[in-house]
C-alpha cells in the first residue's frame, strides 16, 4: 500500500461509477454560471480511460453539427455528478481513437448483446413487468 492512499481515499468517489470504453454515457457536470448553478448533460461514447486511483480521468466524445467534441473528466471530481450509462458497447480495443477518423455511421460502436440482463436494469423505452397474479374465485352466497 502506497503511504498517500490513506489520504487520497477521503476524496475519492464513495459510490464508483462502473463503465468501461466503448459505453454510451450522460455525463452530468455542474456548471457555475456567476452565483447560480446548474447541471448539464454531456453525452457522447468514452473513448479512453487513462491511471487509476484518484487521478483517473476518461474521455468522451460526442458529434456536434458534423464536428467532433471531445472532453476529459476526472472520475473523482465534484464537478461529475453523475455517469449515466444509456448502452454497453461491444469494442476490442483499449482506446477507441480510431473513431476520430471516422464519419457517420461509421462511427457507431456495437451493442453488447444481453447487456441489460448483466446491469439489471429494463430496457430503454420498456418498464419491467408486474408479475400476474391470479384472483381466486369467490364463493358464491347462499341463496335463500
């Protein structure tokens, strides 16, 4: 054990965020606007995630009107409020820099098939399902 994990443990994220390259994520970051604050979504598919411990840092990368963006977070941040993943991808890769040369639809990344059954979560679009229950008939009453 490094004799700084002790001290880098108290800032680190106490809930991790599990993703890995190649998922289609909302990254949600507080913005400071003068006095007031707010959150915006960056969504877009991580290309990279560099070291570990409380200097990890991922990429992201999304299509803005036929132009790519991309942009760094640190995972540990207070500033990264949340990492929504929206769809496992299916990559072979360690980077995904290869999409930076890439255009339209070429720029997809495969879908994980049974993703959802490994997360638990329902598919997009789709709540889970009540389980069904039968009612007993009752009996009927005595006529009199």
């Amino acid at each position: 054990m490094r004799s700084l994990d002790a001290i880098e443990k108290e800032w680190a994220r106490k809930k991790p965020v599990k993703f890995d390259v190649g998922d289609s994520v909302d990254v949600h970051v507080k913005i400071i606007e003068g006095d007031r604050e707010r959150i915006q979504i960056f969504a877009g598919v991580v290309i990279a995630k560099r070291h570990e411990g409380l200097s990890e840092t991922f990429t992201v990368r999304r299509m803005v009107q036929g132009e790519g963006v991309e942009r760094i977070f640190p995972v540990n941040s207070p500033r990264v409020v949340d990492v929504v993943v929206k769809k496992k991808g299916n990559v072979r890769r360690a980077k995904l820099h290869y999409l930076r040369d890439r255009v339209g639809r070429g720029t997809r990344v495969e879908e994980k098939l049974g993703a959802e059954k490994e997360s638990g979560a329902a598919p997009a679009g789709k709540t889970p399902e009540a389980p069904k229950v039968e009612k007993k008939p009752e009996p009927a009453a005595p006529a009199k």
